[in-house]
C-alpha cells in the first residue's frame, strides 16, 4: 500500500518552511514561503501529487554539523564534523521546550465535537504539536485506493483546537491508509526546524498492507534529533505476539534518508529523542470484564495496570526497551459505546483496555501530563494526551566560531603524510544454511590502528554496479573512523522473491568478494561464502510440477536439471497437475480456516512463516504448522514469490484490454500454459469457497481481488494504481461468475 505524504521540505541551504493554510492559526510569513512548491500553494493535494515529495529534505545554512556531512565534503571536513560533535558541550546550552502528544482511534467517523477539550487542555500554548489519529477511514475505498476526504476534515478539526493563546504552522503531515500524524510548531519556533522528513511502513499481511503499521516524521529542532511515530498495531486480546513483531518491524524498517545519499538511512532509534503514540492495542489479560470494572469503578488502576499486556512485556523486555510510559491515572480508553461513555454493549462486550499509549526515549524529558479525554465521544475509544517538556541542545554562535576555529588549528597541526590504516577482525565468512526470507548477520570489526583518522568505503569492482550482490548488504557501507577508533559493520544476508531464483536454479551462489577502500589508503578484500538451501519459493510453476519429492530431498545435480529444462526437455516424468506445495497450504486452508476471522487480512507470524517454508521445502511434518493467519500468509508469499506469474508476463497486456470483458478474460486463461491455467482455476476455486463463508470470515470481493488481483496478474514494471484496478476488475469476474472450465476443486 502506497502512502500519502504531506511534505513541505527545501533543497540544500534553505531554512525549513512550513505548510501554508487560509487559516489564520496556520498561516506564517509569506516572505519563508515564497518557494514553496505549488502542491504546497494547493494545500492539502491528491495523493498522486504527493508522493514524490517523500523523501525531501531542507537543513539551515547555520547547521554546520550537518553540511559536513554532505557528499562534497572529504576527509578534512568529516574530521572537523567528528571533532565538533566530540566537543558539543563547549558550544551548546539546554533550553525547556514544551511538546503536546494526542492519540485518538477515531473508528473511522468524521468530526462531530470540538477537539479543544482534547488539544487545548494546557494552561500554557505547548510549543510543538504532534497529533496521531488511527481508523481515519475504515471504508474499502480508502484501503484499496489512497484519498479520503476525512484526512481534510480531521486535518481542519485538529487545527481549530489547537490552544488558542498562539499562532501554529502546519508543518507536515503523513498518513498511510487509516494512519495520520500531524505536527504542527508555534510560528516564532519555525526557523530552528531543518532535515524534516516523513516516512511510512505497513505491517498488514505480508509486510505490507497499510491498514496496520506505522507513519512517522523525524526532523531537526535547534541542536537535536527528534522522531515521532504514530502506529497501529495488530488487534485482538491474544495476539500481543502479533503487536511486539509488528513494534520490531516498524523499527527495522521505517528508515529515513540522510543529506548524504551514500549514507545508510536513519533508523528509528538513531535519534535523540523518540517520542511513540498509537493504538498500541495491547489489553488486559487474565481478568474477566467484571473483574476489570470492578478495579476501574474503585480507581484501582495501580492493580489494573499489572494485567496490562502492554506493562508486561516492556518488563520482560521484549518491546519499548529503553522507553518510558508514564503512571496511567485514567480509565481504559476502549472500549466504548460511540456517543457515549458506557462500556462496549455488544455482543463481543469487549473487556476494556488501555490500548491507547504515548510512551518515550530519550534524555532530559519529564512528563507534565498523561491523561484520558472523556469529553469526547466520537468514536469508540476516548483520545489520550501527554505534555512532556524536553530539554533541547541550542547553539551558542560565539561558542561554536571559536570551537570552531580551534579544531580547524589542531588539525592544520597534523601530518597529513601519513598513511591511514585499519585492523579488521575477519576477513573470510561463511553463512551456513541460508534460507529464503530468513535473515543472517556476521559482525565486521575496523580498528584505526594508524596514525591518523580515516574514511572507509566498500567499492565496487570494475565492471560492476554495485559493491555486492543484491542479496547481501554491509551496514554502514561507507564511515568515518578517528584515530584509535573502532567502527562495527553488519553484514547482512537476506534472500527475497527477487534473488531466490537464481540462486534455486544455481545460477548464482552465496559468493562475493567486497573491497573496502580507505581514502589515501590502501584497498582490503573480504570473502563472503555460504550455501543457500533451495526452496519452494521463488520456483516456477513449471518446475515445481515436475518435482515430485520435497525439493531439498533432491540430489544437487538433479534439481538444478529440472530447474533449468527448455520447453523441449524430456528428461523428467509427468508432470503434476498443481505444485504440491501450493495443494498443502490450500487444503489446509480448505479444512481449517474456511470460516477464519480476518483470514488472508491479518498478518502471521515470522516465526511460523519459517516452519511452514521448512516443512514445504522438507516434506516433515506431515501437516502444516503455525497459525491459520501464517499459512494464509505463506501463500501469499508463495505466489508473489513466483519467477513469472501465475498469468505469465506475456499474457499481462491483454488481461489489461479485455478486463471489462468477462468471455475475454476466460478466454485468455483457457490459452495460459496448462500447469498455469490448473494453478489459477485452483486458486479461485478455493477464493469462492471462502466467499460462501463471508459470514463468518468477514471477506468480500473487493478485499480477496484487491489481494490477489496484483499477485497473480504481476506487471514486469511497477504498477500504476490504473494497471492495479485493471488487474482487480479482471480477476473479480473469476470470483463472481467462475470458470466454464473444469477446475481442481480443494479437497
């Protein structure tokens, strides 16, 4: 799922600009937003619009630290940029800034209530708003598609309520499906912004899908670095498994670009301060909802609290570590009666919880509130809010010329003849057993051993694009090392649906050598080697049919004949119907997870994805492991893992041009080569069984075609949102009307 950004970043050496608005409380100077880009002019723009301003960036000319480190700078500069970030205390003083945090799930309602009993409930105006919604959408069209007219409303409801003793400019906002965060700073702060970047990660089914995940905005505030994350994690009472992976995922994965594009990204946790709110969804386990009501009517949260998911597993470490919440004094925000303040009457009656949370890390940061806001009644969950006062770094301009100039004399003072040099802990590694989707890690050590600081960097070799093959990476790939330093490199092996065929086929092996180059120095080799076990995933239909045992039960030699035989080939014997491996996870699904909750919608877990590949791949045990949810899932990665599609590339064009056409589009299956057509009848098939159980397992049409739509009719380019609605109107006849052909029926 795509996202939406709202960015209002500068090129190189412009101060950071702000959103314009016609609002009154949002508006600044014109004179700072002349430049503005015209999607800016425009103020809240379609998604289209927006999305190739992700990634921009702006940083103040005064930010020295930071141009420094930009790609035109070289080894003296990075020194001066180490140096001065050594001695940040000679030129820095701390200075009370007061920042405001709201959370609310708004269950996919538009505002009916004034938000000032929530934003405007401080005495004083905070000095910097971060506003978080979740649900701002639960239709399909805003899953399926990107715009929604709620993101205007919320956008202008949130601004009204902002404290009315200040005056605010919008400076960004991001939102991915259902997930919005807002971030908004007094007019009179705007100009000590800089490096304001947004960025998304969904954490749905198969890593992707944006109806769970998290958006987040990180940005430059004076002297210090600042990340805000707004996330929406994995629902229901059971699953806090489900919501640590996902915390896990959004930490890995949600990275922002550095004004040095070889640098690696920033990750989350590379920031000063990281202040993280959502709908964390954790709840109250082991109680009963009258035992839960009961501690809430006597106040007694302190006893309540020790049932709370969330408490639990920051105490045994497994999420949030380093992060502190605040003492809970308030009622559980979920789950309510919209409109009112009575607890959930349904028929779940579901037993309350405090899934609504605004935690922190970081230095120099003291909570002022953390607090429920009842007067709201929109939804079914009540807004939450916190005010922390942080104590930022600020710059003493005359400090910092005078640090300054004193590093730049020391450094005149140095050699500069001699010879950088480094220790490096290891120069060979082997990874052992590399398997499809699972990550490995070795950990390369530099030592500067040398006389003087120095600059590494992994470069390529001649004839080559990149420094290492696709399904290898070094982290950081390129570094700065004072002297008497050590630097840590992680070298990361992952195999995905793009480098798993040629490495099934043989084609390619876990084989590479990387060059580390110094600046001024000399060059280092380092192997990498490992054996990769062939699997199921990122093997063609074709192939996987004409095996019959577990394909790592095969001899080498063997496998590698049948994954690379021409159309000609009659070396191996007929062929099966469908890959069996596609037949286990189907019928599975078939016997135990018809009338599943939420089935093909909610992620599994990794865990269990790593069970089931191996016993695909090994043939042991007999029965699939793990939940019904990861079996859903590993299918899913199953076929978008496919070398071609299920409807192969060449037919793709014409699947475009007659999606309208229901006789048309069977006509092309009927042509598809026989193993596809049997493999995309069979899928079908078993998608309209589920359908007959839409009752209980809450799918529909449009969900099971927006899924599989753009997996099983795969573009050989990135699909556009026109292609990937084509993609879904061709398939939904499949799913509505059936095939007149004869179809495998799940047994």
């Amino acid at each position: 799922m795509s996202k939406v950004v709202k960015d209002t970043g500068k090129t190189s050496g412009q101060k950071a600009s702000v959103e314009k608005d016609t609002d009154t409380n949002s508006n600044i100077d014109p004179q700072k937003t002349k430049t503005s880009s015209s999607q800016e002019s425009q103020g809240i723009s379609s998604r289209e619009d927006r999305d190739d301003l992700v990634r921009s960036s702006s940083h103040t000319a005064s930010n020295k630290a930071q141009i420094l480190a930009m790609p035109q700078f070289g080894l003296r500069d990075n020194l001066i940029r180490c140096e001065l970030l050594k001695n940040e205390d000679l030129y820095t003083y701390l200075e009370d800034f007061s920042f405001f945090f709201g959370t609310y799930n708004v269950n996919g309602q538009i505002p009916k209530e004034s938000l000032g009993p929530w934003l405007s409930s401080t005495v004083e105006p905070p000095d910097i708003y971060c506003v978080g919604f979740q649900e701002l959408d639960l239709s399909k069209e805003a899953f399926f598609f990107s715009d929604t007219p709620k993101e205007l409303e919320w956008t202008k409801a949130v601004t009204e309520g902002l404290h009315p003793d200040a005056k605010y400019a919008l400076v960004k906002l991001v939102r991915l499906v259902g997930i919005m965060l807002i971030f908004y700073i007094k007019k009179d702060h705007a100009e000590f912004l800089s490096d304001i970047e947004a960025e998304t990660v969904g954490t749905g089914i198969m890593g992707r899908m944006g109806n769970k995940g998290a958006v987040s905005i990180r940005f430059h505030f004076h002297n210090s670095d600042i990340c805000v994350v707004n996330c929406h994690l994995a629902a229901h009472t059971e699953e806090y498994e489900r919501r640590n992976q996902d915390f896990k995922d959004i930490c890995s994965r949600l990275q922002f670009r550095q004004l040095d594009p070889s640098q690696p990204p920033l990750t989350i946790m590379k920031h000063d301060v990281i202040l993280w709110m959502g709908d964390l969804n954790y709840r109250i386990s082991d109680l009963d909802v009258d035992n839960v009501k009961e501690l809430i009517s006597n106040k007694d949260f302190e006893t309540l609290h020790s049932y709370d998911q969330l408490k639990r597993q920051i105490d045994e470490e497994a999420v949030f570590v380093g992060f502190k919440e605040g003492e809970i004094h308030f009622q559980p925000t979920y789950k309510y009666d919209t409109g009112s303040d009575l607890w959930d009457t349904s028929e779940k009656c579901r037993v309350p919880a405090w899934c609504d949370r605004i935690l922190w890390k970081g230095k120099n940061i003291q909570q002022k509130h953390y607090k429920s806001h009842m007067a709201l009644k929109t939804s079914d969950h009540k807004p939450v809010s916190s005010l922390l006062v942080i104590r930022i770094k600020r710059v003493n301009a005359d400090a910092y010329k005078k640090t300054f100039e004193e590093i730049v004399r020391n450094i005149d003072k140095m050699e500069n003849e001699c010879i950088p040099s480094v220790t490096l802990s290891k120069r060979e590694f082997h990874f052992k057993d590399v398997k499809f989707m699972q990550h490995q890690a070795v950990t390369l050590s530099l030592f500067n051993d040398g006389q003087v600081p120095c600059q590494f960097e992994f470069i390529q070799k001649p004839n080559e694009s990149t420094y290492c093959k696709p399904w290898l990476t070094a982290n950081p790939p390129k570094g700065f090392i004072p002297q008497g330093g050590t630097v840590d490199i992680d070298l990361e092996v992952f195999v995905n649906r793009t480098t798993a065929p040629e490495l099934n086929s043989g084609k390619q092996q876990i084989e590479e050598i990387l060059v580390l180059h110094l600046e001024r120095g000399k060059d280092y080799f380092i192997s990498i080697t490992g054996n990769y076990l062939p699997s199921c995933y990122g093997t063609s239909i074709r192939s996987l049919c004409h095996i019959r045992e577990p394909i790592q039960d095969m001899p080498q030699d063997a496998l590698y004949n049948v994954l690379n035989m021409t159309d000609t080939d009659s070396r191996v014997e007929k062929n099966l119907d469908i890959p069996k491996e596609l037949w286990m996870m189907v019928d599975h699904l078939f016997r135990n997870a018809i009338k599943q909750e939420d089935i093909f919608q909610q992620p599994g877990l990794r865990s269990e994805f790593a069970d089931i590949r191996d016993c695909l791949d090994t043939g042991m045990p007999d029965s699939l492991p793990g939940s019904n949810h990861s079996v859903a899932e590993a299918l899913l990665l199953f076929v978008d893992a496919l070398p071609e599609p299920v409807v192969p590339y060449s037919f793709y064009p014409q699947c475009l041009e007659c999606c309208s056409d229901a006789s048309q589009c069977v006509k092309i299956i009927s042509m598809l080569p026989q193993n596809h057509q049997n493999v995309f009848n069979y899928i079908a098939a078993f998608l309209r069984e589920l359908l007959k159980n839409s009752v209980q397992n809450r799918l529909d049409v449009n969900t099971l075609t927006t899924i599989f739509g753009s997996l099983i009719l795969r573009s050989p380019t990135k699909q556009d949102l026109t292609e990937k609605r084509k993609t879904q109107e061709f398939f939904q006849h499949f799913l509505v009307h059936g095939s007149s052909h004869k179809e495998a029926e799940p047994s």
